[in-house]
C-alpha cells in the first residue's frame, strides 16, 4: 500500500512538474523571438481565445502599441497569464509591427461526480477537493484533488482505498471530472504497545494515549483510526503524563505503526529516566517594589511533593495573573530548574523580570468556517492594545482545546506594524460538534420510580449551535412505567461575560406499583428552571437557579396504601417554586473516569416563592479520587454526603418532598426501602435527614480483553436514614438514626453511551423493615 501511495505521489509531482515544463519551454521560446533590445509593435493581436475577452488579455500582458518593450517584458507579461489560472499554455511572439499572443484555454468543470463512495458523503468529498464546477479544469489540480481524496480515507481509517479519475469532453470547452472510488476495507489497529516502560503498565500508558485498538465497538468510538497527526498528539499526552508525575527527564524516543494484514501495531519507545521530588522553591525578583515574601502563596509547588509540569504551569499563571493586577503588567515570569542527580531533587526558582515592552497589535483567527470568531476571542484573557503576555496566551489555548470544538488549535505570533507591536495567529481545525444517540438499557428502580424495567432513549445535542458556543440538548425516553421529557439550553457568555446562563425544560410521567406488582398511582411532573453559573476560581464555581414545577397524581386500584401516601395523592395537583444556590468544587483529572481529585457539591434550595411547598433544604456530596498504585492501576474513591430539609410553613412537609433512598446514597436496598416507614401497611415514608459514605476500589479486569473499557471495583456503603414530620394520619416507625450498611462488586464500562455500571450488594447491617435489592444498573460516576 505504501508504495501505491509513494506512486501515486510520484505520478502527482510529475504531472505538476510537466505543467510547469510546458510554460518553461513558452517562456524559452518568448525569449527566443524578441529581441534583448527594446522594440515597439503597432498592435497586439490575440489569438486561440473563446471564453476570456480579448481586452482582458491585453491589460494582462501590459505592453502597449507604439510603447518601447524587451524580453524581459515579455516574461513578466507571460508569467502574468499563467497566474490567472485561465490558460494550459501562453506564447507570445512578434510578426513585423504585431506582438502575437496565443493562449490555450483550460476547459472549465461542467459537473464534479463521484462514484462508489458510501462511508464519506458527495458534500464532504467536494469540501475536501480544488475542482469545482464553473472552475478552470487542470491535469495538475486533477490527480491533487484525487490524492485529497485518499487522504480523507485515510482519516477514516480506510488507507487502502483508490482513487481513479475519469474526464469527459462535453466539446466547447466544458468537461465533466468524475472520480471512481473503491473505498477497500476499513484498517484496524491490532494492539497498541510501548517499550522502555516500567514504572506504568502498558495498560495504564493505553489509557493515556487517545490511538485504541480495535474491539466490536469500535465503529462507534472511531478511536481505531491510525492518523500520524494523532500519534504525535499522543506523544504529547504521554510526556504531559510523565512531567506531570515526577518524570522530569522522560522522553519519547519514537512512535511507529506496522501494518499487517490491514491492521496496524502502534508502537512507542519510550525512556522515563528518573522520578524527581521539588526541591528548594524560591522567587526572586529583579523589579522594584515587588515584595516577593507576599507572592509565596501563590505558588502551587512545594518542596518534597511530587515534582508536576502542570503545578509548575499553574504557579506561573497565578505569579502572573497577581504581578498584572498590581500594576506590572510586562512582568515576565521564568522558572528555573536545577537538577540533583544524586538526591533524585529539583529546585525551582521563579525568576521575576521586566519583559520588553510589546502590545498586541490584532488577533487573526483562521480556518474558522463555523465558529464565530467571537466565541474563539473571548477565551482570551488579553485583547487588541493589551500587554503581550505569553502565559496567558497559552492558557487561551488550552481553554480552546477544552471546549471541544476543535481538532487542533495552533497560536503563533509574528511581528507587528511596529517594533513593539506584534500579531496573534490562531489557527483552527474544526471538528463535528453535533451528536446523535439512542440507546436501550434496564433500570432497577431509581429516583422517580418504585420499578424498573427496560428503557429506550434517544437524544439530539448540539455543543456549538450556529457557531455561536452554545449547548442545547433534547431527549426522549420511555419504559415499561415511565415517559420522560427534556430540553437543555446553556449559553456560556451571558451578556459577554463568563457567566453560563441557561434553562432546562423537562416532563415525566411515572406508574408506581408495590412490591408485588400492582399498580397503585400515576404521576406526572412538568417543570423547568433557569439557572446561572459563574466560575470563581479555575476549580471553584457557584451556580444560581430558579426552579418551578408542578406535579399531578392520579390514583390508580383499590390496592391498600399509607395514609400519608393517599393524602398528598388526593391534594391533586402540587407546585414548587424555589430558588437555589449552589458551591461546586472539581479537580477531577477526567470526569468520565476519575483517577485522581475532588469533585464536591453543596446545595441550598428554599421553596416557598408563591406554590405550595415552603421549605429549606440543604444537601452535600463530596468524593475524593487517588491513584493507590501507578502499576497496578488501581483507583481509591471516598464520598461522604447528606442532606436535611425541614418545613417552616404553617404546615408540615408531605411526604413526596421527604429525602428518599436511593442506590447513590446506598447500594443492596431497593428505592424507598430504608428509614421511617407506615407502621400499617409497611410502605416506606422517607425521612428529613441522611447521611451516607462509600469507599470503593477500582482495577483493570484481567480476563476481559483490554480494549472493551472494563473495568472492576468492590465496594462498601453505609448510610441512614431517619426523622420525619409526618403526624397525625397514622404510626410513623423507623424514625431513629439506624445505620445501613452493604458490600459489593462493581462492573464498570466506558461505553460509547457513556460510563456504566452494574453493582451486586450485599447487605450486612439492616433493619427487619427494609427492602432489600442485590443488582443494579446505572452510571458510574457517583457524584
């Protein structure tokens, strides 16, 4: 295949170079026939044209009659020609008093065709070639437009894919171009494999490196395809992997790619060398006036912990950020590093300096076809006029790397109008940001539902609608009791500030039955919030909402039920209207699949602003993520969480606003199966307050293969449930402050649908009136 594809190269840069013979031995010839010595003409006769206007020809060529020329004018003036792209060969020649030009017009492109294509669309293939209809048709531009072609294959994982092209000759100069496609089968990765390591597995490096092998899914991941671009952003991800755990002097010495029988063996070669600790950290300043004891803690390094690129990078952005906002706004910031080879130490000294004096003349932003050019500015915390800092400009750039939007983002700098002056070039891959998915799975019961039963969902997402940085998502789904409706919409600049404004639309209908099937009541809830979030620090964000909904119930059967629970039933139709705030504090190195960080939540909603419900609710979750052992990849999380609502109304709570379990608080229970229950019928009640803590260990399953992106965990949760404001309609039991307790074992799949889950608890502390369930489903992200 590689040398097809070196053949086909050859035969492209031959038939380009003939092109250019060909205007050479034109240009020879014009030489030729004038004389070095300045000669006039009367008049300039054309000649061979049937589409381009004589006239235009003749302002092209720039000599006039009775006007004194000379070879090198007729040079310039043939150079000229060819540069319009209109003609296959220019001569010009002088008979007596007239110059003679003579041009041979390209045919112009009636219809582009393609045949045989069916995984890249006729749109995407037109995007990708030069020729189009009404264009000037060239050999040159043929067999490049036919080597973009494979090159798109490629991308898609189809490097055996041919490309043969056909021209017809409609007659008055027009053709039509038509490209013959075999698409040939898709290649696949057979493994991917490092050499050289050894204080992380080859498993745990896999992870790091976004090129996978294949596995039966892999159609829909799209992460089998070899791409020499993605290889070199894979080196990047692994020396960030290493920098960013004490490898100071890893290397990567080479990546290659072996292709057998359509599939490839994706290999680096790596060299770790030695893990550094920090050593001394100090700052010293060469400016004035700046009192380096008050910068200390800003530093997010410190002697003795693990040396990390990333906290060296922070400290940098944080030193800078503070000297510009004291006045020093062309403070450079350099750090350096001295090495103790023996002592395995690295000592960091940030040196503090007066940069030269450049502002930022413009920013350019290119390859942009989508994306509004406002959205890729304002993840710049500098603009036109501002101090050239180039710290900050790197953090513009991961910021729109983060947003997804793109497959590379490229920021250059090259000199301005004047000296202190210079100009910001973004570069920009666009990449699709639309997704569409539908899914089936089984639920076990959860947050709204007493059962479970088998689900379909589909959905629509946009994450840049119109290019303008935008989120919107609308999904269905449904179930054996269950109907649910929703409609996202965040606008992530609000009013040009980084403020996320957005609102939520949601319907669901649900059936609850009891324990033996029956089918007790209906209910539907219609709702919606508005909701602002605005980040504090990198890490720290606060979100404020408004949230409105409206609940109706419909009482199904004459099977027994609580009294509370036919009470609030029979109200009939229930509205909240709240507001809440909220604190979210989040280090996860990857939300999917958390190895290392803290993600926390505490939330406070007060109902009561008109509706029915008063009251004041507050609840928290916080869970803590660290890597155990590199080698083993093996992943500790500990979570500790609880909520208390209480009524401040002249009425108590109902029972529908009281805390009820679920598996995020404890696993091994049914939904609504621990805390206070109806001492008459047994149905369980919810209750003001709970608490509930988890600690879990997560590994790679030896068996399974690799590339299926599962993984195990074993687990142990405790939780209560307790307390109550239901009086009054019959005996309220279980209202102590019981601890819960199960172990279990995890499943964990990081499907193309999202990470999944499927638990096995075992209950080891309970109580006689709870509701015991082993299995459940769900996602694995707990927090």
């Amino acid at each position: 295949m590689k040398a097809i594809s070196r053949l086909m190269n050859a035969a492209s840069a031959a038939a380009l170079s003939a092109g250019l013979v060909v205007g050479g031995v034109s240009a020879v010839q014009l030489a030729a026939t004038v004389s070095a010595e300045a000669a006039t003409v009367s008049r300039i006769e054309v000649r061979g044209n049937r589409r381009v206007d004589a006239d235009t020809i003749r302002d092209q060529v720039g000599i006039r009659p009775g006007q004194s020329f000379t070879g090198a004018d007729v040079n310039e003036a043939v150079k000229r020609l060819f540069a319009t792209g209109l003609f296959a060969d220019v001569s010009i020649t002088q008979s007596g008093g007239t110059l003679v030009v003579t041009v041979e017009e390209y045919s112009i492109v009636n219809q582009v065709l393609f045949q045989g294509n069916r995984k890249i669309k006729d749109r995407s293939l037109a995007q990708a070639i030069q020729l189009q209809p009404r264009s000037a048709f060239s050999g040159p531009l043929l067999e490049s437009d036919a080597e973009a072609i494979r090159e798109a294959y490629r991308r898609i994982g189809r490097d055996e894919a041919t490309v043969t092209t056909e021209v017809q000759d409609l007659g008055e100069g027009r053709v039509n171009v038509i490209f013959n496609i075999d698409e040939g089968d898709r290649t696949k990765i057979a493994a991917v494999k490092f050499e050289g390591n050894s204080a992380f597995s080859d498993r745990r490096l896999r992870d790091v490196v976004s090129t996978k092998p294949s596995n039966p899914l892999s159609f829909l991941t799209r992460n089998d395809i070899y791409d020499e671009n993605r290889l070199r952003a894979d080196e990047e991800a692994l020396r960030r992997f290493y920098y960013n755990r004490g490898y100071a002097d890893f290397r990567v010495i080479s990546s290659s790619a072996e292709l057998v029988d359509n599939k490839y063996t994706v290999t680096f070669v790596v060299d770790e060398g030695e893990r550094y600790t920090f050593g001394n950290v100090a700052i010293e300043s060469t400016i004035p006036d700046v009192d380096v004891e008050s910068l200390k803690r800003e530093l997010k390094t410190r002697s003795g912990a693990v040396y990390s690129a990333e906290d060296v990078e922070k400290s940098l952005i944080s030193l800078t950020e503070r000297l510009a906002g004291s006045g020093y706004a062309f403070a450079e910031v350099t750090p350096r590093g001295n090495r103790n080879f023996e002592a395995h130490t690295i000592d960091v000294v940030y040196s503090i300096d007066q940069g030269p004096r450049a502002y930022i003349e413009r920013i350019e932003i290119r390859g942009n076809n989508r994306t509004r050019d406002y959205v890729i500015r304002r993840e710049f915390d500098i603009s036109e006029g501002d101090a050239f800092n180039q710290v900050l400009i790197q953090r513009a750039k991961r910021r729109l790397e983060g947003l997804n939007y793109f497959q590379t983002v490229n920021i250059a700098t090259v000199p301005g109008s004047q000296p202190d002056q210079v100009v910001l070039v973004v570069d920009v891959v666009e990449k699709p940001t639309g997704e569409f998915s539908i899914g089936a799975g089984y639920t076990t019961g959860g947050t709204s539902s007493s059962s479970g039963g088998f689900t379909v969902e589909g959905s629509v997402t946009e994450r840049n609608f119109l290019g303008r940085g935008q989120y919107i998502r609308f999904a269905a789904a449904g179930g054996e009791d269950s109907r649910d409706y929703s409609f996202s919409f965040t606008e992530p600049y609000f009013l040009g500030r980084r403020i996320a404004a957005g609102f939520d639309i949601f319907r669901n209908t649900r059936e609850f039955s009891n324990a033996d099937g029956n089918r007790i009541y209906d209910r539907e809830v219609t709702g919606g919030t508005v909701r602002f979030g605005l980040p504090i620090t990198e890490a720290l964000t606060t979100q404020l909402a408004y949230n409105f909904t409206q609940e109706e119930y419909e009482r199904i059967g004459a099977v027994a039920i609580s009294p509370y629970i036919q009470d609030a039933i029979n109200q009939g139709e229930w509205t909240k209207s709240s507001v809440s705030a909220s604190l979210i504090y989040n280090t996860l190195d990857n939300p999917r699949l958390p190895r290392e960080g803290i993600y926390a939540n505490l939330t406070a909603e007060v109902a009561g602003l008109g509706g029915d419900a008063e009251f004041v609710k507050v609840t928290g979750r916080a869970a803590y993520y660290q890597t155990i052992s590199e080698q083993l990849d093996l992943v500790g999380m500990l979570s500790v969480g609880g909520g208390h609502i209480v009524s401040f109304g002249d009425e108590s709570l109902r029972i529908f606003d009281h805390f009820q379990s679920n598996d995020r608080i404890i696993r091994g229970f049914k939904y609504n199966g621990i805390g206070p229950y109806d001492g008459a019928t047994g149905d369980h009640l919810g209750g003001t307050t709970y608490f509930h803590a988890t600690a879990e260990a997560q590994f790679p399953m030896p068996i399974l293969p690799e590339s299926l992106g599962i993984r195990g965990a074993v687990f142990a949760d405790a939780a209560t449930l307790y307390d109550s404001e239901l009086t009054g309609l019959g005996t309220v039991l279980g209202t102590e402050m019981e601890w819960r307790a199960s172990v279990g074992a995890s499943l964990i799949w990081a499907s193309p649908f999202g990470p999944l889950r499927v638990d096995y608890a075992e209950p080891v502390v309970k109580e006689d009136s709870d509701r015991v369930q082993h299995w459940n489903f769900g996602i694995s992200t707990r927090f």
